[in-house]
C-alpha cells in the first residue's frame, strides 16, 4: 500500500499545472532583465525583448520606451532593426514594420545608462505600444535594480531594505 504526503502531492499537482492558453489575436509582450546591479560611477545596461505571444502575427509599427532609474542617464539605445532616440531619462525604441509571429520575439533592445546614484533598490520600466495589441495587460515591465558605491580599499557598505520593529515599540521604514 503506497502511502502519498500532501508536500509529494503538491509538487506533482504544480508540475502538472496547464499552461495558459495564448491570447486569441495579436499580442506583444515585454520583459526586462531583472536583478541589474549597478555601481555609481559607472555604466549599466538594461535589455528588454518584445515577444509576440498571441495567435496572430504582429504587423505594422511596434513601440517601446526604457525608463531608467532616478540618478541614471540615458547615455546609448539600440536593437537590431530598432530606431532609437533618448532623453536623460528614458528611450524610445521604433520598428515601424516589425512582422512578428506567433511564438517568436523581435531583437532585444540595450539600453546604456551611466550611473550617478544615489544608493538604492529601484526598479527600471519599460512599455510597449503595437497596432491591434487585444492584451494590454503584459505591454509593461519592471526590472529590479540595486544601485551600490564604488567600494575601494577597507570600506563597508550596508543597505537594508524593508522595515526594522524597535524593541520600545515602533518602526523604522
């Protein structure tokens, strides 16, 4: 008699989870790296990719903006078969007839950025725009971005993220 544990069973019910069906018609998505560390004084760069991920095929002009971080200035955009412009704080990204099917992505977009600070978790965002996009709801993403200082010779540096509880009562954020 075969005895079965709820932990067993759950991690074979979560392997067996259906997949989401694609969304019925055209629809773009976007993703950004997540967990970037960036040090001031320095550069980082950002990449995003814009995915088709409906039933249709993606044809006409596809958009895309790269909002870095506050302290960060946009300094390079490109992406093979992209247009690209910037501003200190965020590029826009252009094919004007991208044709994307289903299941497959454009060209990844790098975005360069030098780093002036200050410390901090932030986050960069990128949104996409397309003609006749029926989901908007997956056209924005965030990435996490930990910003540390150059650390030179016998220098400590601790960041804390969060709330710390106080032993007399209170918070500390």
């Amino acid at each position: 008699m075969a005895t079965w544990s709820l932990a067993a069973f759950a991690v074979v019910g979560a392997a067996c989870a259906p997949m989401a069906p694609p969304t019925d018609g055209v629809d773009l998505s976007v993703a950004v790296a997540d967990d970037v560390g960036a040090t001031i004084g320095s550069s980082v760069t950002y990449d995003a990719t814009v995915s088709s991920v409906g039933t249709a095929a993606t044809t006409g002009p596809v958009a895309a903006t790269v909002v870095v971080p506050p302290g960060q200035t946009v300094t390079a955009a490109a992406g093979t078969g992209w247009t690209c412009t910037n501003d200190a704080a965020q590029a826009t990204c252009r094919i004007d007839d991208a044709d994307v099917q289903p299941g497959q992505a454009l060209p990844k977009i790098s975005v360069t950025a030098d780093v002036a600070g200050p410390t901090l978790i932030a986050q960069v965002y990128v949104a996409i725009s397309s003609d006749g996009d029926v989901n908007p709801a997956n056209d924005e993403a965030l990435g996490k971005v930990t910003v540390t200082p150059a650390i030179e010779g016998d220098q400590l540096f601790v960041q804390v993220a969060g709330a710390l509880s106080m032993r007399n009562g209170g918070t500390v954020s």
